[in-house]
C-alpha cells in the first residue's frame, strides 16, 4: 500500500501543474472577466449615466424571486462545471498518452524498474491517477473557483448596496451543484474507461509518436465498420466470418465512435427545467447502459496488454 502511494504521489509531483494549476487558472480566468465586466460596465455607466444606472439595477435584483436566482446560479455552476469536465478529459487524455512512453524516451525507466515496482502496479497507479485523484483535485479546485467568484462577486454587491448574503449566497445549491460535477465526473471516467486504456496501450506500445496510434487505429477501425456497414445494407457483401468480426470491432470501438457512450437522443435535458437531483439520476441510470460492460471488457483487454507490453520493452 505504502509503495503504490508512492506512485500515486509520483504522478502528483510530476504534473502537478496539470493536475492543480490548470483548473485554478480557469477560475482565475473567470474572475478576472468578471472584473472587466463590471469595471467596463461602470465607466460606460458613469459617461452615460453619472453613475446611477448600475446602483439602480443592482437594487432591483433584491425584488427578483429567488427561485429564478437560484436557477441562474445553478446555470453558471453547471456552465463552469462542463468546461471543468471537458478540460479534465483533455489534461488525463495527453497524461495517459505519455505516461508509459515518456519515461521509455528519457531512460527514467531503467531507474523505475530497478526498484521493488511491479508494471502492473505502475501501470494501474496511472490509471488510478485519471479516474480517481485528478477528478477529486479539479473537484476541490471548482470549488476554491465557485467560492472566490462569489466572494468578488459579494463585494461588488456590497459595493452597489446590495446584501449580498440575502441575494447571493443564499440562493446558492452548494451541494447539488457540487455532488453533480463529482458524479459527472466518476460517470465520465466509467464511460472514458476504454479509451484511457487504450491510450496506457498505445503509450507503452508506441515506440515513437504514441498519438498517431492512439488516435488514427480507433478512427481507422470505425472507418472500416462504417464501409462494412454500407456495404452490407446494400446486400454486396454478406459472409458470415467478415459480420462476426465487423459485430466485435463494433462493440470495441463503441466508446471512439460514439463518444463517451451516452445516448443522448433518449436524455430530456433542459438546464432551465431540470434540477440538479434529475440531473444525477440522469447520469447514473447511464451507468446501467448495456454498451458500458463492452467498453469495460475492452478496457480490461488493453490495459492488461499495456502491462504486458511495458514488462518487455524497455527503450524506445
């Protein structure tokens, strides 16, 4: 346990400004447009209006109902939320891509193997890595971004007159909004599963250019299935091996030929109409979806594979 903590906290310290910085400047980010909102809103305020316009709106905020607050707010948390989701796959998608082939390229891998470290336990700290410590730090980094905005935000309130505990936090579903962006998170990495094995494979597999194999194999594969499929509808092909194989490379290339899996044409989702419970409920009862369990058989395949792979190549 002591050792695979270690790996764990190998991954932190070597990208951690990935894994920690990224999504406080996103935060950042937010802020400082927030800032230049306002400030530009109140120097065309003051050439406009002496001043008074935005007091004056700021004032009528406290007669809006709260319900419709707390919808607007729940629409910027979600908002936020789904650029975290989508910035986090991107960080994890070229974390794993390099993870088994950079330490190859440097010839840190000679040093790792002369330790007491199995590759499956490198291996499966990596994946680890992805599916449960970076989504817990963007977690707790969207939190630390949500509470500073609203804090600038107060300000600003308190600036014009305006209670900001009243209109503001009060109004704010902390633990809806935050518990959907964790499910959302744990319910992307299920989803993501086969293609983060995937790319653990193609990263110790490759010997150069990992991201030639990890994406062009899967887009070549779904290019074949999608001519077999043509082909077939129009009765010009039609044998029974050549359909058994397509039926197998189908099930395997579901998660890179339908993105992450989600039946989007049978999800109802409207950010103005549905709550954040529906929205969990949501996510989970895709996690009940028969397509998963081909994805996680895929994943257990690859990820066995890049094990297998890295315990005999050693150098680029």
């Amino acid at each position: 346990m002591n050792t695979f903590k270690a790996l764990l906290m190998r991954e932190y310290w070597e990208h951690r400004g990935a894994f920690l910085k990224t999504p406080l400047i996103i935060g950042a980010i937010t802020i400082v447009i927030l800032l230049l909102a306002y400030f530009t809103t109140e120097r065309f305020d003051l050439k406009i209006n002496s001043g008074q316009a935005i007091e004056l709106g700021a004032k009528q905020l406290e007669n809006i109902d709260p319900e419709k607050i707390t919808s607007a707010l729940d629409i910027f948390m979600l908002s936020t939320g789904s650029l975290y989701h989508f910035v986090l796959f991107i960080v994890i998608f070229f974390f794993l891509l390099g993870s088994l082939y950079d330490d190859r390229k440097d010839g840190s891998i000679l040093f790792w193997k002369s330790l007491p470290v199995s590759d499956l336990q490198t291996v499966m700290s990596k994946l680890v890595t992805a599916i449960i410590v970076v989504p817990l730090m963007f977690t707790a980094c969207l939190i630390i971004s949500h509470l500073a905005f609203y804090l600038v935000l107060s300000v600003l309130l308190l600036f014009n007159g305006v209670n900001p505990f009243t209109l503001l936090w009060a109004n704010i579903d902390y633990i809806n909004n935050w518990g959907a962006f964790l499910i959302g998170c744990l319910a992307q990495a299920a989803w993501a599963l086969p293609i983060y094995g995937w790319l653990l494979f193609a990263s110790s597999f490759s010997k150069r250019r990992p991201f030639l194999l990890a994406v062009f194999a899967p887009l070549l594969a779904g290019f074949v299935w999608y001519w077999y499929n043509a082909i077939v509808e129009f009765n010009v092909l039609k044998i029974g091996v050549l359909k058994t194989i397509g039926v197998l490379m189908a099930k395997a290339t579901t998660p890179f030929t339908s993105g992450l899996g989600f039946d989007f044409e049978n999800v109802d989702f409207d950010p103005t109409q549905q709550t954040n419970l529906e929205l969990i409920r949501t996510m989970l009862n895709g996690l009940t979806s028969s397509n998963i369990y081909y994805g996680l058989l895929f994943a257990a395949v690859v990820i066995a594979l890049a094990v297998y792979v890295r315990r005999f190549r050693n150098t680029t």
